[in-house]
C-alpha cells in the first residue's frame, strides 16, 4: 500500500515551514511552482519543515522534490520521529550538493513526524521544497526490486484508536509479539 503524504484528504499535514498555502507541500502538485509560489520552505539555520502523518507508519523510503527553477543545490538532513520530541537521523545529505527529485531509502523506522532541515542552498539562505510523498516512487538499488516497497502501518498499544489495516503488512505490535515469542 502506498501512503502518499500528497494527500491532503489522507490526513497528513505540515506542522511547521512557511508557504502561501498550508497544503502546498502536499497537494500533488509537482509541475506548477515558480520563484513566489508552490514551495514550502525555512530559513537556513533556523527552522524545519515537519510533516505529521495521519497514524504512525513503519518508513524505510520516501520521494521529495527541491525546487529546481534554476541550476541551485541544496543540502539537507532528514530525520523521523514517533513524538516530535525524540527524532532519529535517517538521511544526512548535509555535504552533498543536492537538486531536483531525491529518492530515498533508510532503515525501516516507526514514524509519526518527518522533519527536513535544509542545511544549504547554493543561491540564498532559504531551503525550498516542493513536494514529498512516501514510500519512494522509485526503488533505490535493484535488490529492493524483490521486496515491495510499501508503508507499514503501526498502532501503539496505548492508544485505543482503531487503525485501518492495510493488507499484507504487519503492523509493529505483531512484530514485537513475535520477538517476545522468539525470546
């Protein structure tokens, strides 16, 4: 099952970054942007973009597209969290020159929160991004090729909250049953 944070109806929102339209960053739009509008951004060295997703996920990918109007880079961290208190560092591209759409993978990581920090841009101080979904809409290395990429729902076991069921994917709760029963 693919969980596209474009997705505005699907319950995903920006929580922190600056653009025109809450929804900007999430509302499919790849093709229309320009130097004012259809971006999401902060400033460098202060700020983040951070995405809440509808219910926890178990994540390993995701897509996202810079803004790439001209021939700038960028450099970025991206980091995940359950609590938007504690996060994990799953992608450092901050000594990479990075532009257009990036393709990522990383281990898979229960996740609630995505943060991006961009940490340079090669023409000002502001880091632009146009668009994220997960998982990744192309598949990194050609082993991943054998294994569907998909985004594996989770729900903890504090919350009473029923979640829907994705088919064909264990949710995290059946993957710590299972390790209490191996031990």
């Amino acid at each position: 099952a693919v969980v596209s944070t474009q997705s505005t109806g699907r319950g995903a929102i920006v929580v922190e970054g600056v653009s025109k339209y809450r929804s900007t960053l999430l509302n499919g739009n790849t093709t229309q942007y320009d130097w004012e509008d259809g971006y999401t951004c902060h400033q460098v060295g202060s700020g983040a973009i951070i995405v809440l997703l509808p219910q926890p996920y178990l994540i390993s990918s995701l897509s996202m597209l810079l803004w790439d109007c001209d021939n700038r880079c960028y450099s970025y961290v991206i980091s995940v969290s359950k609590n938007r208190r504690d996060w994990i560092d799953v992608v450092d591209h901050s000594r990479l020159q990075c532009s257009s759409w990036q393709h990522l993978t990383f281990s898979r990581t229960p996740t609630s929160y995505i943060r991006v920090i961009g940490t340079q841009n090669s023409a000002n101080s502001v880091f632009h991004l146009i668009h994220m979904e997960l998982p990744s809409h192309r598949k990194q290395c050609e082993e991943e090729e054998e294994e569907e990429d998909t985004v594996h729902p989770y729900s903890s076991a504090a919350s009473a909250v029923s979640r829907p069921e994705i088919d064909g994917v264990e949710t995290l709760e059946r993957q710590l049953e299972a390790a209490r029963i191996i031990q």
